[in-house]
C-alpha cells in the first residue's frame, strides 16, 4: 500500500475516479429519465469561437473588422498549439522552469 506517485499520476488518477463516479450516475440517470425530461445536446463550439465573441462583447468597436478577427483567431490558435505542445512534456516531482532561491 506504500505505493508512491508523482503528482501528474495522482491528478490522472483523481480526474479518472471523478469520471468514474460522474458516468456512474449518469448512467443511473438516463434509466430512469423519460424522453421529455432528457436535455437537448447543444453543439460545443471551439474555443476561439468563444473567445472571439468575448473579445466582440468586451470591446465593441468598428476596427474589429473580419481581416482583424480572422488574425486573432489564427493568433488563439498558435497560442494554443503551443501549449499543447508544452504540456506534453513530461515534467518530474522536482522539475521546475526556474529554482527559487532566498537570500
């Protein structure tokens, strides 16, 4: 029982029993829903979607022009490409981008 971790494996862990118990009783759910109960699916848009319309609603302004949000759409997409990649690499317990030391 004294089996050690890492946190990544603890977080993968933890997410997973969270999914567990969350397709557990959803499951349990949808037995006993009727048809009219059940929610209707809304489609998910894509994350630059969402932000641009953020962007739209926080700073309305004509030089938003669609050549403009098309750019930052492409930036929203670069920025997140990149941390994808990013998060993929394998970090340790004791690895960090930078070492904090007091003086």
């Amino acid at each position: 029982m004294s089996e050690t971790c890492d946190r990544r494996e603890f977080a993968r862990r933890a997410v997973l029993s969270s999914l567990a118990v969350g397709v557990g009783t959803a499951t349990g759910e949808e037995t006993e829903s009727t048809p009219e109960s059940t929610p209707t699916k809304e489609k998910i848009e894509p994350a630059e979607d969402l932000l641009l319309d953020v962007i739209r609603q926080k700073y309305p302004s004509e030089h938003l022009t669609s050549d403009v949000l098309t750019q930052i759409r492409r930036d929203i997409a670069g920025h997140q490409y990149r941390s994808r990649v990013l998060k993929s690499v394998p970090l340790a317990n004791g690895e960090a981008p930078f070492v904090f030391t007091a003086k």
